[in-house]
C-alpha cells in the first residue's frame, strides 16, 4: 500500500475555504510543515484537492528516520527519542518506520507524538518554481524525488 510525503510549500493567503478546510485536515497549517499520510483512496484525493499548494512522493525508510529524529516532537515540544519510541510503543525505531512507511500506522495513531513536522526552507533554495507544478518545470504536486527536498530541508 505505501505512505506518501506531504510538504506544504505554498502559504495561506487567498486559498479558497474548502482548499484551506483539506490543508487543515492534512495537518499542513503553515508553509513548510509536512507529514506522512498512508496511500488510500481518501488521502489520493484530498491530495488532489490541494495539489495546487503542497508537493508530495512516496515515503522511503531513509527519509522517514531522519523526519522522526531530527524533525519529530512529542507534546510538549520535546524530541521523539529511540527510548521513547521502544518503552511507549514496544517497537524499535526500525520496526517503527517500516509500518509507517507500508501505511499501517498514521502519524495520528502513535500517541504522544505531533502529526506534522516543522521544517526549515530548503537549504540552496528551490531549483525551480513553486508557482507551477513538477510537470511544468515547478516544485508543486507528484514528485518521485521528494526526499531529496525534504532531506534539504530538516
């Protein structure tokens, strides 16, 4: 099944609600948040609701790691440590990754744990515009290489 990457690149002025509605249900609230969502029919189209203002890709194991460590908070701004994951998950941080990246454990579901993660802009900027999609020479919409920007940016 999979997960997707989901990078809020675009802000928040002059979005329309029901486009604004979905942003907020994806827990993007603020440009350069992301999460990771599984790959099932609700999400495909949420995510082509909002294609206009967010890049996403597949999840790979790799980039998952580096979001839960670096970028990863628990309630009360405090980072996500391996000893965390193993004592309130009975996981280890391997184990932990991989059903995030299969999609059989949302962000949501891990208790404790922040849904978004609060990036910084990329380092060396965008490559291109963030005004037109991947397509047509943009940063906007389906990418494969998402961790390539998202590694630029924790």
């Amino acid at each position: 099944m999979g997960s997707f990457i989901v990078l809020r690149i675009r802000g928040r002025v002059d979005v329309r609600k029901d486009i604004s509605e979905t942003l907020r249900r994806l827990n993007l609230h603020k440009k350069f948040h992301a999460t990771i969502v599984p790959d099932t029919p609700d999400y495909r189209g949420m995510l082509f609701k909002v294609k206009d203002y967010v890049a996403y890709g597949p999840a790979d194991s790799k980039t998952v790691k580096e979001l839960i460590l670096k970028r990863g908070r628990l309630i009360g701004n405090k980072p996500i440590t391996e000893g965390y994951i193993k004592s309130k998950l009975k996981l280890s941080l391997e184990q932990l990754v991989d059903k995030i990246v299969n999609g059989e454990i949302k962000l949501k579901d891990i208790k404790g744990m922040k849904p978004v993660f609060r990036l910084n802009p990329p380092r060396g900027g965008f490559k291109r515009s963030t005004k037109k999609h991947y397509t047509a020479g943009g940063e906007l919409g389906y990418r494969e290489d998402i961790s390539s920007l998202i590694l630029r940016m924790i």
